[in-house]
C-alpha cells in the first residue's frame, strides 16, 4: 500500500470539499468528471496525485486571461468600482488607492456612494491613509455629478488614475442598477473610452448568488475584473470558479485583511491549491 | 444540470421519467432525492446539514404517503416543504427583555454582514414599541463606523452613545450601561466591529465585553448571500460567545438564503429578524415557511 487508491469513496470526498468550498454542485461534479477521465486516461493509481491535477484544472480555469489593470486611458484613467452591500468596495478602493501610488501613480478617489451612512468619511479616511486626494460632495447628492466633477480634477491636477467608490446595491434591484449606467454615460461625456475598469467585487464568504451578481452587474455596467476580497477567512471562494467558467471575467485582485497592504493581485494557482487546503479532505 | 428553474419542476421531471414503470419504488425515492439535495446545494445549504435533512425525509418519503400517491412529486414536494419549515423553527421575533431595565443588545458577526444598519433598525423597531433605545457605537476598528451609527441615530432621533475609538469597546459598553441608567433608556443596542470567526484576539473582545456587561441578547447578524462558511462561522460564534439568535440580511436579493438553515441547524438558536432592504424600516420578523418556499423555488 503505502498510497491511496483513486477509489469512489476518493472522488466522492472530492466533490464534498469542492461543494464545502462553495465550487457549487454542477460545477464540482464537473471538476471530479473530468478528474476521473483523466485518472483512467492517464492510469493514475495514487490519489495524492490528482491533487496537482485538480489544482491545475482549477487554475487553468481561472488564469487565461491577463490580471493587469487597463491604466492605458487618456488623459487619464478610470476604474469603476461595483458590487452589492458590504463585500468590501470602499476598503478595496483605499487599498487599490496605495497599491497604485506606490507605483508611482497620482490617483484620485470619487466618493460615488453618497447613499449609505458616512460611506464619504468612510472614503475620506482611505484617502487619508492612502494620502490621495478624494473628491466629495454632500451626502444624499447625485453620485454622477460627483464622479463628473472627479473627471474635472482629474483633468486639472494631471491626475493618472481616478477610482470611483460606489453605493452597494443588490443587482436584482433595478432603478439602483439604473444608477450605474447613468455614471457610465456621465464618465463617458468627458472621457469617451473610460472606464477603463469596472471592478466588481465580491465577497469570499458570498455562496452560489454570486453568480447572479456577477451576471446582472456586467450585464448592466460591463465589468472588466474582479476583486475577491475576505480570503484571509475560512471562506475559499469556490464560486469564482463557476463565474469563470461561465462569464470569462477575469479575477484581477484578492482582499485578505482590513489593512492598506492587505490587496494583492490574484495568483490562480495558489488560489486552486488553496481550494483544497482543509481538514475534510483528509488525506488528499 | 440548471436547465429547471425550481425544484419542483425538477421532481416533476424525474417523476416523469419513472412514469410507466409502474410503482414507484424506493430507488425510485433515492433518485428524486439527489435533485432535492442538488436543489439545497445550490440554495447554500451547508453540505452537511443536507445530508443529515435528505436521510430524514427519505425517511419519510419512503413511507405509504408518496409510494402510494398518484402525485408524487407533490407528495415529496410537501414532505420537503414541511421539514424546511421544521428545521428553520417557528416565529420568534421577540426578544428577551431584563426584569430590571435596561435590556442589553449586542450585535455581532463577520465584516460587512449588516450589524450597524440593524442596530438602526432594531432602535427603530423598539421605539415603535413604546421602548427607548440606546444606540452605543462600539466599533472602534472600521474607519467612520462610530459616525455611521451616529448618521443613523440623527436619522432615527435615537440618542448613541460614543466615547471616539481610542477607549476600549468593554469600556465604551460599560459606559452606555451607566449612561442608560441615569437617562432612562431601557433599551441598549450595541454595534461591535464586523470580525472574522479565526481572529481569536477579536473574538476575545467579545468575550470581554459579554462578560463585563451581560447582555441579555446576543444576536449574530447573518448575510442572506453565505455561502458554506456560514456553518463554521455560527459554530465558532455560538461555541464561543453563546448566541441568543440570529438576524438575517439582504433577505431584499435574490440569494435562496440556505444559509439560514445552516445557521439553525448548527446553534438551534432562532432567526429572529429578517433585513428586508437598507432603509431603517426594513426589518421583520423571520417567517420560516417564506424561506422554505424561497428556497425550493415555490
Ligand atoms: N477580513 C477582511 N475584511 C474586509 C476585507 N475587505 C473589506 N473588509 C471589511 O468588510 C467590511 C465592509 O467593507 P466596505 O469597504 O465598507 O464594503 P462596501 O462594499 O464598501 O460596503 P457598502 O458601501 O456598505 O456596500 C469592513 O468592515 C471592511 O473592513 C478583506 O479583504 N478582509
Ligand atoms: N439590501 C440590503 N442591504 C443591507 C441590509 N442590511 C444592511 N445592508 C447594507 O449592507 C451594507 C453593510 O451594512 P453595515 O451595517 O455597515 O454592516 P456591518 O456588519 O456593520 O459592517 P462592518 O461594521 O464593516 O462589519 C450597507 O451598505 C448596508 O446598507 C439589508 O437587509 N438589505
Ligand atoms: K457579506
Ligand atoms: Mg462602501
Ligand atoms: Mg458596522
């Protein structure tokens, strides 16, 4: 003995710690079908084996496309950033701020969410820490205007990049979706190719509706990445997986902390390896 | 896989395939089982809890009721329906309130879960019922999460209570309850900062605080949209703090909430309350028999 055998019982643990990883169901029997074939074709014996093998599907999936932010945009560019309530936009936007001034880059920050509770002191105190200029107005005021007048400063103090922060809203809500192609049309009248980026971000410990989220909102604000923030929990993100696959977007960052260099961008294999990296799989 | 919207077009469609084969069997049963627990999976559900929930209505439905039925797919359907609804508890929407006010509230749960909206909206809630609430800012981690609260509480014409976030939050607890005490507020909620279940040094706050002020509700605040994690996460907080239940969010999208589920199936403490949108009005009592629906697509 001494190895184990690519058994049932093997594939069927398999499939529970891609289910237990939020894969989802269709897509992890997916993954473990296609797993089986290529443990027949390649008369695997040693389960610990398909391991690599499933990681690197996992990340074949996930890494085709090219992680890099668009920051080519003239005079400058922007990167719109969007998601449902609470997944982490305003903190990303802060860490992103950092992340690109440490390379050099003069970014300014648009406090588009003028809906929630002190969301603009929220962004005022990323901007702070960051030490990048946030362009503001009242609260309760239209977030176009303020991404519009953000447009102008940047214009004016030959900024390169200007991140706009965004109220949370659930996709399935139309008039707020609404909202968002209306900040797209108001970016476009001053620079017509921009944004250069609509992030979406989703949460970590978001289940299957994360699929609907990332449909419904590159449906309505065409997003061009992802930001998957909360890893630095228990919670694997599996459903990025099915996202992927579905919708080719690309994951561009991970968030896994509350901290300014808590960013990193995404790295598909020590993601995919990550999948399987817990108790359950025993010993896979 | 996803080609039916709902469960019950997918028991529809697997009884169908039977059709003709006469009786139906238990195989028959084993079959239409694996499309509820896909249908569950797909809700959130936490796998386990799926397992134990399918042996116990096949269980059921192996019985006379659905072998013998000429609808069978209705048969399970309602076996299903009335065991989620079993699991999920009845309504409970109460909270326990102290012989001696105040009635301490404390508000817990991941980043982002929805802790100080609720806490708006529970003030809100209580005030309606001829109580007085006390908002206590008790977050002193997130950037601006003390002037959230206070925006809320200028919203609602709720006093809060707030030291800044250079004091302790096991003090800042201890100074609302004096603060209630001598202005005649009966009712005090505490927002604590969003913190991840493994932060042990975060968790132990928590502790803190519980132990010096003794809340007589300690609600664990829960997004609709949790994945598999929520199991691990209601387990950790309720092993380590004692949950008294729970409060639901973003119940307003179009996540199934299995979640729920989990939540209850792992602590046995009642969902509470249900966060219907981001308004200060949007809470409500938790109706099982909804997210049993809801999840089976009804
Ligand atoms: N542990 C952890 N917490 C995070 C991460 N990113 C954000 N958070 C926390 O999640 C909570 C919500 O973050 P926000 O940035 O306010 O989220 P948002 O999407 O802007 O929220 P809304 O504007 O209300 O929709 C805060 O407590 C953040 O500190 C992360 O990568 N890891
Ligand atoms: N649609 C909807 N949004 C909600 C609901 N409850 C809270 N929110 C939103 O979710 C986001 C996060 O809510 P918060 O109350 O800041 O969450 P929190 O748990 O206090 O966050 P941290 O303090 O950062 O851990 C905000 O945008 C809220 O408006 C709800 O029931 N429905
Ligand atoms: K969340
Ligand atoms: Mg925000
Ligand atoms: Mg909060």
């Amino acid at each position: 003995t001494g190895y184990r055998k690519p058994d049932e019982e093997f594939f069927e643990e398999l499939e529970e710690a891609l289910i237990q990883a939020d894969v989802g169901v269709t897509t992890s029997m997916q993954l473990v079908e296609k797993l089986q074939k290529i443990c027949k074709e390649r008369r695997i014996e040693d389960a610990s084996l398909l391991k690599d093998v499933l990681a690197e599907e996992v990340a074949r999936i996930l890494g085709e496309e090219d992680i890099e932010l668009n920051l080519k945009g003239q005079p400058f560019s922007v990167i719109l950033v969007v998601g449902v309530n609470g997944v982490g936009k305003t903190t990303t936007i802060g860490k992103l701020a950092w992340f690109l001034k440490s390379q050099g880059k003069k970014v300014i920050l648009a406090a588009g969410d003028t809906f929630r509770a002190a969301a603009i002191d929220q962004l005022e105190i990323w901007g702070n820490r960051a030490g990048v200029e946030v362009i503001k107005h009242q609260e309760g005021s239209d977030p176009a205007a303020v991404a519009f007048d953000a447009m102008q400063a940047a214009r004016a103090r030959k900024a390169d990049v200007i991140i706009i922060d965004t109220a949370g809203r659930l996709h399935n809500k139309v008039n707020l979706m609404e909202e968002l192609k209306k900040i797209k049309r108001v970016i476009q009248r001053e620079v017509p190719d921009a944004p250069h980026e609509v992030l979406l971000v989703l949460d970590a410990t978001t289940g299957q509706n994360a699929v609907n989220q990332a449909k419904i909102f590159g449906e309505a604000a065409g997003v061009t990445g992802i930001v998957l923030t909360k890893l630095d929990g228990t919670a694997k993100g599996g459903v990025i997986i099915s996202i992927k696959n579905e919708l080719k977007v690309p994951v561009k960052f991970i968030g896994i902390g509350e901290k300014m260099e808590d960013l990193r961008p995404f790295a598909p294999q020590e993601f995919a390896s990550a999948l399987f990296d817990r108790s359950d799989a025993k010993e896979m | 896989m996803a080609i039916f919207e709902n469960l019950s077009e997918r028991l529809q469609a697997a009884f169908k395939r039977l059709r003709g084969k006469g009786k139906v069997t238990e195989e028959d049963v084993s079959e239409v089982m694996r499309e509820i627990r896909v249908a569950l999976l797909e809700a959130d559900v936490s796998y386990k809890v799926v397992k134990d929930f399918i042996k116990k209505v096949k269980e059921r439905a192996v019985g006379q009721e659905v072998l013998a039925s000429l609808t069978p797919a209705q048969q399970v359907i309602k076996i299903v329906h009335e065991e989620l609804i079993e699991l999920l508890g009845g309504i409970q929407s109460r909270l326990t309130t102290a012989p001696k006010p105040p009635t301490v509230i404390m508000l817990v749960g991941l980043q982002g879960a929805g802790k100080t909206t609720s806490a708006g909206k529970l003030a809100n809630l209580l005030r309606k019922q001829g109580k007085k609430p006390l908002l206590v800012a008790a977050d002193i981690y997130r950037p601006a999460a003390v002037k959230q609260l206070q925006v809320l509480g200028e919203q609602l014409q709720i006093p809060v209570f707030a030291m800044g976030t250079s004091v302790s939050a096991v003090n800042i607890a201890k100074g609302a309850l004096e603060y209630a005490a001598s202005h005649g507020r009966d009712m005090v909620i505490i927002d604590t900062a969003g913190r991840l279940h493994i932060n042990e040094e975060l968790m132990q706050e928590l502790q803190d605080i519980k132990a010096a002020i003794k809340p007589h509700e300690i609600l664990l605040v829960v997004d609709a949209m949790t994945g598999q994690t929520a199991v691990e996460v209601a387990e950790t907080f309720n092993a380590q703090l004692g949950i008294d239940g729970v409060i639901m969010t973003k119940l307003d999208g179009d996540a199934k909430g299995g979640a729920a589920l989990s939540v209850r199936a792992v602590t046995g403490k009642p969902i509470k309350f249900a966060g219907m949108g981001e308004k200060l009005d949007a809470l409500e009592p938790f109706y099982p028999d909804r997210l049993a629906s809801r999840i089976l697509g009804m």
